[in-house]
C-alpha cells in the first residue's frame, strides 16, 4: 500500500534543526520532571499495600478517603475503578501491621510458654501477615495457636508445614489490609463489605530492588541494541539508534511524570516495548540507506537519507497507523491499569516514528559529516 508517490523524494534534513532544538527541549523538561515533581511511583516501586473493595452502598471517594485517614493512615490513596460506581482500590503506605518491638514481644512470650521446647527460627513476613516457625519439637497447632494469641499475636489459624519431623509451622495473622477492611466496618457500618476483593502488598526493600532492576533492563536493553546496530551496519548508525531510543523513552516517561500517572512494572513493560519499537523504525530507515549506498555511490549522505526516508515512508506511514489502531481498543474499554499501559504505548509510537525520520537519521549525517568524512 501507497500512500506517497513513488520515486518522490521529500528533505527531511532540511528541517533537522528545528526539529533536532525542539526534541532537546522536549528531552530537558521531561530530565527535570523526573526530579521535580518526581515519579508517582506505584506500590511495585516504593513499597505498601494496595486493596480493591466493593461497597454495598453509595459511598463516594471522598468519604473513603476520609474513613481511611480516620483510622490512622497517613495519606492514602483512593482511585475508582471505571464501570463498577462502588468498587474503590485503596493504597496505603504501611506494610506490615507489627512494628519490631512487638515481633520482639511476641517471640519472648512464646519462647517463655513454650518451656523445654525451643525455637530454631521465628520469621515474620514483610506484610506482617504470617509468622514462620521452626521447633526444637513437636507442639499441636491449637496449642501453638493459643500460645500466640495469648503472647499478642492477631492469629487467624496455625497449621503444620512441610514434614513433620521438621517441626515447622505456618501462622497466618490479621494483616495490614484485613484490619483496614474491618476499621471501615466499623466506620460505614452495612456499605462495607467482610472482606476486600484483592489485597497485595510489597515491602520498602523489595520495591526499591525492583525499581532498580527495572532501570538496569532498561540500560541493558539500549546497550546490547547498540552493539548490534554497529555490527549489522556501522559505528556511524549506532549513535543515531541509541539517541533516538533514549530520547523516546525519555518523553514518554517524562509525560507520565507531569500527568502524575502511576509509574509501575507495566510502565516499564510498556517503555521497553517502546524502545523496541523505536529500534525497529530505525533500522528499517538504516537497511534502506545501506541498500542505496551501493546502488547510488556518486550520491551524498544527505540525500541517501532524503531518498531512504522518502521510500521507506509509506511502509512507517501504515505500520503506525496498524499499531495505534490495534491498541486504540484497549484504550476505549480497557480498565484504568490497562489503559496507563496503552497510553504509554500511545505516546511512544508515535514519538518512535518521528525519531526515526527527525533523531536518528539526521544524527547519523552529523556524525557522518562530523567525524567520518573528515577521517
């Protein structure tokens, strides 16, 4: 399919400056908005709990909002969920509903009712939801059980875990969630419902690794592609694919930024798959030029990229338009997470394709003209 005249050919470069400062603008504001305001970092990242609860009457996000901060916590967060009026997910800070000193406490109570038999290992969860145990020997679960509700514990059941000649056993206990659930109970009465429909929680230590293995994938990714651009073509094409990515990724997440949107795992699913978007666009650029370099040898570099960008121009003019429009659905109906994954996608394809034909193609004639001829 064509959707240009074959055999035209448009200067692209003619504007390289323009477009070149306004991307450099754009790349800056987005640099800053990554520390002021700052990423809104979702639990994946920062740690805390999150839970989706289903009311059975009209409550609004302000009353929630205000129940929930009743009760003690310090700034939550309150989103509706599109499509259900009364399904709310709440977002918290806290993690863990046992603070050290009462791990602490509870351990010596246990160790003093439990008398000849030892403890090989008492282990808490970061979600202060359930306590592993190992004994020096075998005690029955309602014992252990009443042992911990007697030392503090909030015990929801003790069972046995894995062999029985291991003395272990599992406590499951009233987390964090489980108690916000029954503090709305008490606060909104018959709207509230027993349980929440999902309750998840991540540590502080656990999402700051997160968040630092998402940013090495990231670096990872722009570095093994740029090795495999200067094998495939030369080391004056990898620069231009490498600034090109970055700058894409670098927008799209910028933008995420100044709309607060939240910044999660699916955020850097769908920034990486920006980023191979993005590579793909310049390549198929890159493949053309280094096909009209052998067939048009008495031809600059400005115009090889003039001419390649020109002929490869209805092909990225259709592969764009078949992409928005595949993911345009799950904009319209998706759910808020999946419409924050879609709007990314959104954001970066269509700044991939201008990068392609503006960033990396015109900075792969500077650095030809740059370095290269003058070689």
């Amino acid at each position: 399919m064509e959707f240009f005249k074959p055999g035209m050919t448009i200067d692209f470069l003619r504007h390289r400056r323009i477009t070149s400062v306004g991307s450099l603008v754009l790349a800056l504001a987005s640099l800053v908005a990554l520390f002021v305001p700052g990423p809104n970092f979702g639990i994946d990242f920062k740690g805390g709990t999150e839970l989706e609860i289903e009311f059975d009457g009209g409550v609004t996000s302000a009353e929630l909002r205000a129940a929930v901060s009743s009760l003690g916590y310090d700034q939550p967060e309150v989103i509706g969920v599109q499509g259900a009026p009364n399904r709310y997910i709440v977002r918290i800070q806290e993690v863990s509903s046992l603070p050290e000193a009462e791990i602490a406490k509870i351990e010596a109570s246990l160790t003093s009712s439990l008398g000849d038999t030892g403890i090989d290992q008492f282990r808490v969860s970061p979600g202060g939801d359930k306590i592993s145990l190992r004994l020096t020997g075998q005690v029955p679960a309602a014992t252990l059980e009443e042992y911990l509700k007697t030392a503090g514990a909030k015990v929801r059941s003790v069972s046995p875990f894995g062999p029985q000649t291991d003395n272990r056993y599992e406590a499951l206990l009233v987390g964090v969630g489980d108690e916000l659930v029954r503090g709305l109970n008490g606060k909104l009465g018959d709207k509230a419902p027993d349980n929440a429909l999902r309750i998840e929680w991540v540590g502080p230590k656990a999402g700051e690794q997160l968040r630092d293995a998402a940013i090495k994938s990231m670096l990872y990714a722009i570095a093994f592609i740029m090795v495999y651009v200067a094998l495939r073509f030369d080391l004056r094409f990898a620069p231009g694919g490498v600034v090109a990515m970055v700058h894409d990724a670098l927008i799209t997440i910028g933008l995420f930024v100044l709309l607060q949107k939240e910044v999660n795992l699916a955020t850097v699913a769908a920034l990486l798959t920006v980023i191979g978007y993005s590579i793909n666009d310049t390549i198929v650029v890159y493949d053309r030029i280094r096909e009209n370099m052998h067939r048009m040898r008495d031809v600059g570099l400005y115009q090889l990229i003039n001419v390649s960008t020109s002929q490869t121009l209805s092909r990225t003019v259709v592969t764009s338009i078949t992409t928005l429009l595949a993911i345009t659905g799950f904009f319209i109906w998706g759910t808020p997470v999946i419409r924050d994954i879609v709007f990314a996608l959104f954001v970066g394809f269509l700044i991939g394709t201008y990068s392609s034909i503006y960033i990396a193609a015109p900075f792969t004639e500077w650095m030809d003209r740059r370095f290269f001829r003058r070689a």
